[in-house]
C-alpha cells in the first residue's frame, strides 16, 4: 500500500529509541560498575545463556551508530543514560569516563542534526542500591534525584527533552513476577513499587523544570473485555486499573484507581503532590491490546487472552492488531482531558530473521496510520519514535526478538539497514517542507 497519505504535521519529530542496556555493551568498560540486570545475566542467565556484557558494543562504535541514525533522517533520538556507568555505586563519586560517553552521544546528535531525548531511568541501577532493596525502598526516590541532578549539571545545557522514567509497569512486574529478581517474585507486595518510581518520577520532574520539556513514558495496551459476562467485565476494570490506570491517575488526577471502592495502593497526599507535579508531555509507549477474561491464578484475578480476528501472533505472542492503536489513544485523550501534548516514545514489531522485514513495514505504517487519525481529530501528538534504531537485546527474551530497523550481526557485530529502514528513511524524506 501507498504511504501517501502519512504527511503528519510541520514540527512532528520522527526519531527512533534505544536502550543503555540493551545496546551498550561494555558492561565494566572505563569504570562502570555492574547493574542489577548483570548481575541477574551473569547469575541465571537470560534465553540462550545470554548477557548484555557486549549486546550490540554500542559503547565502542558510537560513531557508526550515529551515522546511521543521520541515514534515516532522523530528528530525534530516544536513548537512556545507564546509570551505573556514570555512578557506579548509585550514591556519591562519579565515573568522569562515563559521563563523557554521554557527551559524545549527545554532541554528536547535535552536529547531525538530531534532538537528543534522554531517558533518565529504563530499567537499569547500580547493583549496591539493588542490594539496599531497589525499588522496594523508598530511599530509592531520593537517590535517584541525587543522579538526575548529577546528569542535568553535565548535560542539561544540550540536552533539552527529558523522560524521567521508562515502563515503571514494567519495572514493577518483572520484580513481582521475579525476572528481574534472584530473590525470586514478590507477588502484590511489588505494587508498592509503583509509588516509589511515580515518588521519583515527580523528585526529578522538579529538578528538570528548568531545564527543558520533562516527561514520563508509559506502556499502555488498552484494555478489552474477552466478553459479555459479568466475571471478565470485572476482571477487565481490574486490569485497567492495575495496568493502564496506575500510573495515569496518580500522574493526572492526584490520586490511585480504585477497585471494589478502595485505592489499590495507599499514598501519602504530600507524596502524591510531589507525584502529580505537572509534566510538559507524556511519552506512550503501545505494542498490542490486551483482551482481558477472569482468572483465579492471576495475580490479580485476571489474565490476557487471544484476540479473535488478529491474524496471528508476535514472537513475543503479543497479538499483531495494529488497528487497536487508535482505540488507545482515543481512550486517553477521552478519560484524561487534561492530557498535555503526547510523543509516541515505542513503537515496533519484533521478527525472527535478516534484512526483508516488509511485515514490520506493515505494522508500522497501519500505526502510523492510527497516529495520523488521531491528530486529525485533534489530539497533540508530537513526535513518534520507533522501537527500535537497531537489534538489541530484550532482556530475558535474548537475542532472537528483533525489532530493530538495523540488522544486527551477533556474532560480527556487522550492521545492515533493512527495508523497513529505508521505508523509514524515505517517509521522513517525503515529510519534505513539514519537516520541523
């Protein structure tokens, strides 16, 4: 199908993302010390016997990796700070080396031509504040805005769009389901981690204000009941609290969902001030729906199940329904009415294989499509950013996922753009005079 009819605003940043773990490598290079999630790779391992220590070596071929992102046209680059690279021990001294790795990174977006988007926080910490209880401890808070004033006092004169915190859903359920954790599950005790992250989120908010556009990043599905009966349409109001709406109304309405009449998470109104300090965006970041039926093993009483109508399954068995897009992002706009302006921060479909990747393609431009809708109708979306620049690895789920619009060769390190890279680069081109 033509893309035509993808001419999105003048402005509209068209980036890509990527992750300090996921990319870097150089896992002890030049002073870094170890986060929790080498520590998890080099202790149990992930799929495959897999770790991050080299990952796509980005740490030693910065340049290169710059260059293809210019090859695309972009104008943003979402990326993240690791932060045991710059404060090996999450507290006190700092890794001079580290830092100015960043500085590279981020200079040399400038000279392309690039806006840097620096998420401050996704998924990785030293493993000392692992050991004093991560997330779970609400002195994590105050650390963590301790490190986002060391990264603004370094880099906050070029860099001016910040994430505070990416997927802290994600964050909190790969502790309750134990992924992220040796000690094993924590079950419904994790949920307290969700006050902790928004706690920090809104401690750096107030240390960024005047510094630029300060943001979170949020994976939302949207959420479906599997049918009519009264027991999955309950667990479906459970899953939208506990998923789509726990960050959402505590960041917008100052308070957690309810359930059954109560809040699932009990928060301080001095805590949930701090929490609700105002943002200039929020970053979404969507992959596929969730039908949602009753389930007396699921953590809270519900569970994911297939979407009829979805031709079939992502590697992930996510289901591939990219028509949904729009069903998500009417939803937010009707429920938060409030909603500041909006960046597509992820967004991808992971293959199995080489270069001739035109499902992604597919995908892609169908949510794009829905993007485009949703502007027309009047929603603030300003930006969209494609998960992911390259292959890298997801997590526990190793090397064999790969979103990337970069082929990455594991055994070589050897980069080939696909198609779906210069189907990319050659939509950004056709923007033409609406590029901004």
């Amino acid at each position: 199908m033509a893309d035509d009819d993808l001419v999105f605003p003048r402005g509209f940043h068209w980036g890509a993302a990527t992750a300090a773990y996921q990319v870097e490598g150089g896992w002890d290079a030049d002073g870094k010390g170890p986060s929790n999630w080498d520590t998890v790779a080099h202790r149990r391992g992930f799929a495959d016997g897999a770790t991050g220590d080299v990952a796509c070596d980005h740490y030693h071929r910065l340049a290169e990796d710059l260059d293809l992102m210019a090859g695309l046209g972009l104008t943003s680059y979402r990326f993240s700070v690791s932060w045991p690279r710059v404060q090996p021990q999450g507290r006190g001294g700092w890794n001079p080396r580290g830092l100015e790795f960043y500085e590279r990174l981020v200079d040399g977006l400038l000279e392309r031509g690039i806006r840097p988007a620096l998420t401050l926080y996704h998924w990785d910490h030293p493993q000392p504040l692992e050991d004093a209880g991560g997330w779970m401890n609400r002195d994590m808070a105050d650390w963590y805005a301790d490190y986002v004033t060391g990264i603004v006092d370094r880099l906050g004169d070029r860099v001016t769009r910040w994430i505070t915190i990416n997927e802290p859903l994600s964050v909190m359920y790969a502790a309750m389901t134990g992924s992220s954790r040796l000690a094993g599950p924590l079950g419904r005790d994790g949920l307290a981690m969700a006050r902790n992250l928004l706690l920090a989120h809104g401690f750096a908010v107030q240390r960024l204000r005047s510094s630029g556009e300060v943001g979170i990043a949020l994976n939302l599905s949207g959420i479906m009941a599997a049918s009519s009966d009264p027991g999955d349409v309950r667990a479906a109001v459970r899953a939208e609290a506990y998923e789509d709406r726990l960050f959402l109304d505590p960041l917008f309405c100052k308070q957690f969902p309810r359930v059954d009449g109560e809040p699932v998470l009990d928060c301080d109104p001095a805590d949930l001030d701090v929490i609700a300090t105002p943002i200039d965006f929020l970053g979404v970041n969507w992959y596929a729906p969730a039908r949602i039926a009753a389930s007396e093993t699921g953590l809270f009483g519900y569970a994911r199940v297939d979407l009829p109508g979805a031709p079939k399954k992502n590697m992930l068995g996510w289901p591939i329904a990219p028509e949904y897009f729009g069903d998500l992002l009417a939803w937010l706009r009707r429920s938060y009415p409030g909603l500041p302006p909006v960046y597509i921060t992820e967004n991808g479909l992971p293959l199995d294989g080489g270069t001739q990747d035109y499902e992604r393609i597919a995908y892609l431009a169908d949510c794009l499509r829905q993007i485009k809708s949703a502007i027309d109708m009047g929603m603030d979306i300003r930006g969209y950013h494609v998960w992911s620049l390259m292959d890298n690895l997801e997590w526990e789920h190793s090397y064999r996922p790969r979103f990337g619009l970069v082929h990455v060769d594991f055994a070589t390190l050897q980069r080939t753009p696909k198609e779906s890279y210069h189907w990319y680069k050659a939509l950004i081109a056709r923007q033409g005079s609406w590029r901004g």
